[in-house]
C-alpha cells in the first residue's frame, strides 16, 4: 500500500514537472532565468505603459518568451463588437489604445501593464482591462503570416 | 441604386470634405478624427452593403497600418494624440485626407476593376457595375463638395434706390 502510493506520488510530481498548465498554481509568477528577466524588465522600461508602444515591447519580449515556450505568440487585444472604438486598461488611467498587444507565454500574459512577473492568462482580461467582456483575442499578423 | 443611397453617399462625401477643410469647426482633433472614422464606416456600408467583414474593424486596422506609415513611431493611440505629442498637431486634416482618399480606393479599386472587366458582358443589377456607379456617385458629391467652397460667395446687390426716408 505505501509503496503503492509513492508511485502515485511520484507519477503525479513527474507530471506537475512536465505539464506548464500544472506548473503554476494561480497566482505564480512566470519562471524566468536571471538573464531572461533582466532582457523582459529592459523592454517594459524602454516601452512603458503611457508610452503607447505596446507592440514594440511585444516584439522585444517574444523572442525571450519563445526561449521558454515554443508555443508563444503575441496577441492582439480588441473591442468585441462595432460598437467601440478603444480598448482601456485600468491603469494608467486616461490611455486610449485601438489595439493592445501582449505576449502570452506558459499561460502567462506579459506586457506593460502585467510587469515582468506576467498575469496568468485567465485571469489577465479581469485584472489589467475595463470591460473584460467587452474585448477579444486576435492572432498577431506578423507572426501568423 | 436607390435615390436615398445616393443622396446618402454624396451628404458622407460631402461632410468628410467639410470636416477635412476646417476640422477646427468641428470639435477637438480627437473628435474630429473619431468623426471621420465613423463616416468612413458609414460610407464602406454603403458602397458594400454585403460585406461580411465587419468594417470597423478593418478600418482600424488599415489606419493603425496607416499610421505606422506617416507617423514615426507610431503607436494605437489616436492619430490626434500622436501629432500633438510630436508638436505636429496642425498636419491632422491633411494626413487624414491622405486615409480618407486611400480608404475609398480600397473599399472599391477592386470592385471598378472588375467593373471594367465586365463592360462586355455588363448583366443588370451586377453587383460589381453597382459597387463602381456608387463610387462614381460618390466622387461627384465630393466634387461638387469642392466646387462649393471654391466658388466665390453669392452677394445679392443692395437696392438703395428703393429706401424711402
């Protein structure tokens, strides 16, 4: 029976280790090497939130994120229907953005309003954006052409 | 095409030229340029009714391109926003004609092209001859637009002779 349940122990501390969506209870924040954070926290310093230019920090930081997750991809954010024309954040207050764009990489979106430690992707619309709802996910073209 | 459309594409040519020419009388930069996005929209309905694409958001997304080509390091903000921030602010109007007038090749090169391919063989209500008679309409309500402000206003002459003390 204890020799039973050490399999299964070990079974499941094996798949915590090689499954991302495992790796990170809720509230973790993305696993960067030393360098790799130091490459993410220099783009959000020369691209900062009020600065606008969201997608030349998307463009810096996904090459670091791809390091990490093959399956990174930068995204664009946009409102839902026809009937808007900005997507706003909840800080810093008075932006107007056409579009927003972020890196999502191991479940994490990384950008200027999340910081170098990311936001867990289902819960990122929730923390960072007014209307939540209200907004939707578009492939970067850049990337996907 | 009906009366009501073609009078409507000649008001939104008309208006789009009115805006462009003294977009001061028309409210702050930023609303002005929210104000010519919507004609835009409204004017991509009806040269295409039909489209399945959701036109504004093609529209943002050809100005965002369109940005980035006119303004260096653009960003998604509002076009108004950036050229204030570069101390550009009173190049707006004519920036915004430059999307304007690419934004109406766009919704309907394609669609005169294949008009004039099909001058031979021009069947009634074929939806590509109808697209290119909207354009056409609509060039000649902005050329009339132009006409208007380029003629010298009308003076009536005062009849003095008529004045009694």
């Amino acid at each position: 029976m204890v020799v039973a349940e050490l399999v299964v122990l070990a079974v499941v501390a094996r798949c915590v280790e090689t499954i991302p969506a495992l790796r990170y209870p809720s509230k973790m924040p993305i696993a960067w090497t030393g360098p790799q954070r130091q490459r993410v926290q220099r783009a959000l310093r020369d691209h900062p939130a009020d600065s606008g230019r969201c997608e030349q920090a998307a463009r810096r930081i996904w090459p670091t994120a791809h390091e990490r997750d093959a399956a990174a991809q930068i995204w664009q954010l946009w409102p839902a229907d026809e009937d808007a024309s900005f997507v706003i954040p909840k800080a810093p207050a008075g932006v107007l953005w056409y579009i927003h764009y972020t890196v999502e990489a191991e479940q994490h979106c990384i950008d200027a309003l999340t910081g170098v430690d990311g936001t867990p992707r289902d819960s990122y619309l929730e923390t960072h954006w007014k209307a939540p709802d209200q907004l939707r996910w578009v492939p970067d073209e850049e990337l996907t052409t | 095409m009906t009366a009501g459309e073609r009078r409507l594409l000649e008001f939104l040519g008309g208006r789009l030229e009115a805006m462009l020419h003294r977009p001061d009388q028309w409210g702050p930069p930023l609303v002005v340029e929210q104000l010519v996005l919507q004609l835009l929209e409204m004017r991509a309905l009806v040269l295409d009714p039909a489209a399945a694409v959701n036109q504004k958001h093609r529209i943002i997304r050809s100005f965002v391109r369109f940005m980035k080509e006119s303004v260096p390091d653009a960003t998604p903000e509002p076009l108004a926003l950036q050229l204030e921030r570069q101390g550009r602010g009173a190049e707006l109007a004519n920036i915004l004609r430059k999307f304007v007038d690419r934004e109406l090749i766009e919704a309907t090169g394609e669609k005169l092209q294949a008009a004039e391919g099909l001058d031979q063989q021009e069947q009634p209500g074929d939806p590509a001859i109808e697209r290119a008679e909207r354009l056409l309409e609509l060039l000649e309500g902005k050329a009339k637009a132009r006409m208007r402000r380029a003629a010298p206003p009308r003076v009536d002459p005062v009849d003095l002779g008529s004045r009694k003390s």
